[in-house]
C-alpha cells in the first residue's frame, strides 16, 4: 500500500564511498539536510569565513548515520562553484536554516574555493598517502603539479633502467613471466599509485636484485608539498584545502 504512494530514491540505498562518490552530484538532489546536519555546516563555514578558528574537526557517529553524505554534501558546498547547481539543495536549506542560508550566501559571493583531498589508505607511511592523495586530487581538478618523487616514481625509474640492461631485462622478463604479470601492466599500475602494484614490485625487486630489498631513501614531506601547492594556486582564488581521513576510503 504505502509503496504505491512512497519510493526510496535509488540514491540512499548505499554506503557513501568518498573516494568514488567526489563530485557526483546525483547523490545529494534530494537530499533533505536534518537539523544536526545544518548545524555541523555551520560550524564549518564559520571557520572557512573566518569566524571561528576550528580548522580540525572529528566526526563520530555510529555506522550509518550519514557522516560520509555530510561530508560528501560539505566538499560540495566548499566549492561556490557547485551552488548553481545545488539549488534545490540550498532552497531546504534556507527554509530549514537561515543563518546558515545566510554563511552560504557569504561564501558564494566571495567566490572561496577549498580542494577537497580524500586521504587513500593502503600506503606504507602516512606521509605517502598523504602526498598522493594531494597529487590525485590535483589530477581531478585539472592541474599538473610536481611533487618531490615517490616510491611508485623510484620504481618506474629502476624498472625503465632495467629494460636497458641485457642481463637485468633478461631476470625480469623470467620474472614476469612466471606471475603471468606483464610489464606494461606493472608500469601502469605504478603510475596509477597502485599500492598493489608496489608490493609486486617489492617482490621483483627483491628477486632479481638476489636479496636486496627495495627501500630508497626518498624524502617525502607532505607539508612542504602542500605548502608548494598551494603556492602555486594562490593566483587562481583557492583558499586552501579540505582534508578529509574518512574510515571507509
């Protein structure tokens, strides 16, 4: 009976992945923000205004409770861009909540910007996902920026070294060939940062080297990438970025 009249829109019937769901706007159309919801927001937009000075923010909640749709909502809204197209959204908003109606307004006509960054787990060291997950976030928006070199970046230079060497290609072509995995695969895999792809190469590394294991000494220091990214976009009317460590990324 109430089927007839009530349909679930096909949008709520799933988890929230951050890491996928980045700027698929289908997810929030209907969305219909509660009273704690609005209140969070608004917390956030009066420290992105400068209001308050709360620039590290722990969510907690039982699963299920809609902090990932928070968040996914809230990257959304950190762009001014994305307000034309959130209108519906906006339109519950100040019908629900003026005064943070009234933040969005503000943020919208200062046309402020923050890059989302959702943090990808599976890495070696924090620091490491911290320093891709900036650079893929980069990629999304668009923009080349050089970083100080990666694992992943070692390894392609190592495995381009050993194709020119007639005794070192001939190891890991034996290599390859017993785990069915092919070089071109491997070098893609690297450059996509596959931390998968990495343990393989460990693996590699380790086998042909006769023991050796693979662990250059690289610096990576993901404040000063993020210092010199930000640099870089300061003439294009970025403010900074949203740093999201979310449980299910």
């Amino acid at each position: 009976m109430y089927s007839d009249i009530i349909q679930v829109s096909d949008t709520v019937q799933r988890s929230i992945n951050l890491e996928f769901d980045l700027h698929n706007q289908s997810q929030l159309e209907n969305f219909v923000p509660p009273t704690s919801t609005c209140q969070i927001l608004k917390a956030y937009f009066k420290t992105a205004l400068g209001y308050t000075h709360d620039n590290s923010v722990l969510l907690v909640g039982a699963y299920g409770r809609g902090k990932s749709f928070l968040t996914l909502l809230l990257s959304e809204l950190l762009d001014y861009r994305s307000h034309a197209r959130l209108t519906s959204v906006l339109s519950k908003i100040q019908t629900l909540d003026e005064e943070l109606y009234d933040l969005l307004q503000e943020y919208g006509s200062k046309k402020m910007r923050l890059i989302p960054i959702v943090i990808r787990s599976g890495y070696d060291a924090l620091s490491q996902s911290f320093s891709i997950s900036l650079e893929k976030s980069l990629e999304v928006e668009g923009r080349s920026q050089s970083h100080s070199e990666t694992l992943f970046d070692k390894a392609l230079t190592i495995l381009q070294e050993w194709e020119k060497n007639k005794e070192l290609s001939l190891r890991l072509e034996n290599f390859l060939n017993q785990t069915h995995f092919s070089l071109e695969r491997l070098e893609k895999n690297l450059k996509n940062h596959e931390a998968k792809a990495l343990e393989f190469f460990r693996k590699l590394y380790l086998s042909s080297t006769f023991g050796m294991e693979f662990n250059p000494l690289i610096s990576q220091d993901p404040i000063k990438a993020y210092e010199q990214a930000m640099h870089d976009l300061e003439a294009e009317s970025i403010q900074g970025f949203f740093v999201i460590l979310d449980e299910m990324s």
